[in-house]
C-alpha cells in the first residue's frame, strides 16, 4: 500500500462530532503506552505525525486520521491507565461504547497488545467487550523487537490462550523497529476497502 497523504481531520468525543463522508474506519484499542501513535505513524510512514508520549494517557479525544483520501484510522483514548479519575476512566467507556454501537462504517479492530507480556485484565475485557458487538479483530502484538525469536511462539502461545481467540479474528506479530507485521496490516487494510 502507498500512502500519498494523511490528515487528522477530526479529535471527537461525540457522535455528532465523527466524520460524515462513509469512509471505511479501522479502530485501534489498546492499553495506554502499548505503542498505538508508533504503530500509526509506521502503516502511514511517517516518523512523527501521530505522537508519542512520554506518559501515557494523553490521547482523550477519539482521533480520525484520514488516510489516502479512502479510510480512517481511528485512534481511540488507551485504557488501562491508572491516573486517570473514575469519572474519566466512565466518561471514556461511554464514548468508546457509543463509538462501538453507532459505526456501521466501522470495518475493523486493531487491538494492540505489548507482546512482552500476559494479556491484562483490561486487555481481556476489552476483547471480550469488542466480541459482545461482533466485531472482527486483529490482534496486533507490538513491540516484538524486544522478545528474543525464541520466545515468539510461547508469548503467541500466551496471548492467544488468554484471551480465547474468536473464529474469524486474527494475530500479527508487530514492530514499529523492524517493521515486522507491516505488510500484514497494509494488505487487511486493501483486502476491506
């Protein structure tokens, strides 16, 4: 896939505030600090353009980055963070639900999981939450850069039992440090759209 051009068009927090124009839109989920601005910024090859933070937490709005002039990429606050009050952590989970139920246009997950450890409890709640809606979902390991390739098939292994991967889902082992699972997500992408 050749990417040719990338707008952030829209940070919403409400439904009356998403993009209009019926593009296919693919979601990332994951927990705070699990790599999702380095994961954009790798599938649209571009260093800094959705950023990265030194603490997690920051993205709070739901961000539509309009790709190609075709899809959206939609980067969703990360989950899981502890800072973050009760009353942020409720008003999040409603607009992340009210996002969930109202997409039609919603085509894909990618719910991205730190593939140096166990799936969290957030991690498996999450991905039981998207399988309640019936939504298909990529897992995207990140970070596998830094899992020796010997370890590879026992955290695969760990990932996938912990969270009893539904038919149709599937698993792509990514790093934004050697690429790995690029190409993997670019061609899901084109299979869709």
């Amino acid at each position: 896939m050749k990417i040719n051009s990338v707008d952030l068009k829209i940070s919403a927090v409400r439904r009356s505030q998403y993009p209009t124009d019926n593009k296919p839109e693919f979601l990332l989920v994951g927990r705070s600090n699990v790599g999702k601005s380095s994961f954009i910024n790798t599938l649209i090859n571009r260093k800094n353009y959705a950023r990265t933070s030194a603490s997690p937490g920051k993205t709070q709005t739901i961000n539509f980055y309009l790709v190609n002039d075709s899809f959206y990429l939609v980067d969703a606050p990360g989950y899981g963070y502890a800072n973050l009050s009760k009353e942020k952590r409720k008003k999040f989970g409603l607009m992340m639900e009210d996002y969930l139920i109202s997409r039609d246009n919603l085509k894909q997950v990618f719910m991205l999981i730190d593939f140096r450890h166990k799936p969290s409890e957030d991690d498996i709640m999450m991905y039981n939450f998207l399988k309640y809606y019936k939504l298909p979902v990529t897992i995207v390991a990140t970070k596998s850069d830094k899992v020796g390739i010997t370890k590879h098939q026992m955290q695969r292994n760990i990932i996938l039992t912990d969270l009893e991967l539904g038919v149709g889902d599937d698993f792509v082992v990514f790093s934004n440090v050697t690429k790995a699972g690029k190409s993997e997500i670019h061609e899901k992408i084109e299979r869709i759209i």
